[in-house]
C-alpha cells in the first residue's frame, strides 16, 4: 500500500504540532536572548538570574505532571489549547515585567503552560501514528524546538532594536492564539476524524494496543512500574542540559566571545540549526532501523548510545578560544540531545497504552524541569563564585552516556507493559 493510497493527513497534523514547539520554543527564548541587555537595564546578578530561571522550572515541573493528567483525562485537543492560552498570555505578560519578581512570575506562569505541550504532541503522535513512524514523527516534533530556536535569535533582536524589548514579549507571545485558530479548527481524535480516508485510519490503528473507550489511567498508579521509573530518572539527568543551553548561551558567548545581541545570531543560529536536523535524524533513523526488521529494543537504544557519544565532545568547549569550534561543539552536543528526546519519547509509546502516554511524560517531564531548577540555580552561584563553565560542560559530557547505562540496567529489553 503507497502513501498516495493511505493517505497524509497524520502529517498534517504532525505539522500542525511542529509549529505549534516552535512558538513554544520563540517565546521560551526571548527572555535568554534579551538577559545581557535586561541585566544590564535593571542590575541582575547571576544569582538573580538563576532564580528567575528557576521560577520557571518549578513551575514546569508541578504543570507538566498536572497537564499530563489532565490530557489523559480531558484529550489532546481541550489540553493542548489551555495549555497554549496560559503561555501566550504569560509570554505578553513579560513586557510589563520591571523586577526580578516580575519577570521570575511571569516565567513560572510561562513554565506551567508551556509544560502541556509536549504530553499533548506525545499523545497526539499514538493516536495519530502506528509505532513505526512515531519515532519520526517525535524527531519532526522536536525539530520545531530547533526552528523556534533559530527563528528567535532572528526576531527577538529586531523587534527589540526596532520597537523595544517590550515589544519583543508582546509580538512573539501573540504567535500562540493564531495557531489557536488551527487547532481548534483542525484537531479530532482519528475515530471522529472527518478528514481522515478509512484507508489510512486502518494504517493508524494497524497496531492498535487498546480499545479506545478504556478510561484514562491516576497517575500515581503508574508509579508503580519500573519503566516509568527509569524515564523519569533518565529525563531527571539529561533534560537539565538543553535547559542550560536555551538560558544560558547567549551569556556565556556574551562573557567569552564578547558577542552581543545581534552579534551572536550567526552562532546561535548556526547551533539551533544543527538541533533541528539532529532531532529529525534520530527520529528518521530509529523509524528506519525499526522498518528494516530490527527489534523496537535495538532500534530505540542504538540511536540513544550514538546520541550520547556525540554529546561527550562538548567539554572540549571549556578549553578553546576559537568561536566556531566552539559552536561546532555545542551544536552538535545540543543536536545529539534532541536526537536522544525524540527516541527517549518514542519509548514510551512503545512500552505504554495510549490512555497513559501524557501521564508518564509528564512525570517523566516534571522530573527533567526539577533537575533543571536544580541546575539552574546552581549554576547561577556556581558562575558568581568562579565564573568557569568548566564544570558544566563537564557534566554535560558525561551525562548521557550514564543515564544510558541505567537505562539498560533497569530496563533491558524495551517491550510493552501489561497495566492492571
């Protein structure tokens, strides 16, 4: 059976949902790229800064948790839309910000929405993709991370320049209520899909792993299950590191390089355009692997083990003065970190039925932003006292590679999980 006669229309939604990360990822960067002014502007110290990062990740943590509930309880459609209101308003609501309080509540309140997005694509990909293509449609996901990331270096400087950083919050946080539009116009669940040929609503569910009326699984039940354990620790140890790069490189180019706001969009973007193709390789090559008989065990941890050595290169960052090399480094690293959550993602539709899919990514996402207060915080005091970023890369470096091996510890064959 072609394409042609399955039809595309999954795509679209996976398009749709692509989008919608990279004006997620536009509006979590603006206030990074605008830190070097704004520090200036109102007298942050780094610690100052660590703390607002970390009203961020508190945040995201207690909602990611609470929408992965609430998306297995109400559906992907109500949750992605309250999820995308709370964060657009919270995204104009920097503009007002004059204090570190300010702007530290306006970003727990963009930390809580934002933190439904991926539990919502995550779900939307097992309903709407068989497990061959998830794997892909994950890495297509997480690429628009990476476009967002590109897209604000380009537009958050110009806005800013042209209009005034107060702008640069009110333009880019508008972006969510147009894609509102599309969602709401275009989303179903596959069953009461109208859009949808019968063809490929069989393709869909050609590997249908429940009955759909099923209700939605506490999450609290799930604890109980060592691979929602071994997720949320892995997350626990490897989410912190992208989180470092999205706050906190355009100050270390800022105090490195001496690179200002429109000076450090050509490496910002080159580094945010290696993580788009890195997300969709990982995706693309687990999906391929899978589809040329390899098992779903093998397909998933090779990419993981490849991403992870990739990633091992990045502490050569602290030592070089050569600005591209050093991009060359940290853009492969952060590539390699977007291929490992695309297939870290896929594994859980793999081993978990569709009705606790948000569940699980959100515990597992909650754990990841509570290592990432936890990281920023200590970085903030860290660069006070030594201002070396040595320690972090060094982390950064090995982080992976032992997560990994836990994983394969607690989790050595990756097959599904029978729920009571």
């Amino acid at each position: 059976m072609t394409l042609t006669t399955i039809g595309r229309f999954r795509w679209r939604i996976c398009a749709l949902i692509f989008c919608a990360n990279a004006i997620n990822y536009i509006d979590r960067q603006v206030l990074g790229l605008l830190a070097p002014d704004l520090e200036k502007q109102f007298g942050w110290s780094e610690v100052e800064y660590g703390y607002i990062v970390t009203a961020f990740q508190a945040a995201f943590a207690v909602g990611y948790v609470s929408f992965g509930w609430f998306i297995d309880r109400y559906g992907t459609k109500i949750g992605y839309a309250v999820s995308i209101i709370i964060w657009s308003l919270a995204a104009i609501g920097h503009g007002w910000a004059r204090t570190v309080f300010g702007f530290g509540l306006a970003r727990a309140v963009l930390g809580l929405g934002e933190s439904g997005s991926t539990p919502a694509a995550i779900k939307a990909f097992a309903e709407y993709f068989p497990k061959r293509e998830r794997a892909l449609a994950t890495g297509i996901f997480n690429g628009g991370s990476s476009l967002g990331a590109v897209l604000a270096p380009l537009l958050v400087p110009l806005l800013s320049v042209q209009f005034g950083w107060t702008y640069a919050f009110f333009i880019t946080g508008a972006l969510g209520f147009l894609w509102l539009v599309f969602w709401w116009g275009l989303y179903e669940v596959p069953e009461r899909q109208a859009r949808l040929s019968t063809a490929e609503l069989a393709y869909i569910q050609s590997d249908q792993d429940e009955a759909t009326q099923q209700p939605p699984l506490r999450w609290a039940s799930l604890l109980r299950y060592r691979a929602t354990w071994t997720f949320v620790l892995v997350k626990f140890m490897t989410d912190p590191i992208f989180w470092f790069y999205l706050y906190w490189l355009p100050k270390f180019f800022n105090k490195q390089y001496g690179l200002n706001i429109t000076t450090s969009i050509g490496p910002l973007v080159t580094i945010y355009a290696m993580v788009a193709l890195g997300g969709i390789t990982g995706g693309w090559i687990s999906s391929r692997l899978l589809q040329r008989g390899w098992s779903v065990n093998r397909s998933r941890k090779a990419v993981l083990l490849g991403s992870a050595l990739c990633i091992v290169p990045i502490v050569g960052a602290a030592f070089t003065n050569n600005l591209w090399l050093t991009v060359g480094l940290i853009g492969l690293a952060a590539a390699a970190h977007q291929s490992w959550s695309a297939v870290l993602f896929t594994t859980v539709t793999d081993q978990f039925p569709k009705r606790a899919v948000s569940s699980v990514i959100g515990l597992g996402g909650m754990a990841g932003a509570v290592g990432g207060m936890l990281v920023a915080t200590a970085t903030g005091y860290l660069l006070e006292l030594t201002g070396s970023y040595l320690p972090i890369f060094g982390v950064a470096a090995s982080a992976y590679l032992v997560a990994l091996g836990l994983y394969q510890l607690a989790v050595p064959t990756i097959r599904p999980v029978s729920l009571s």
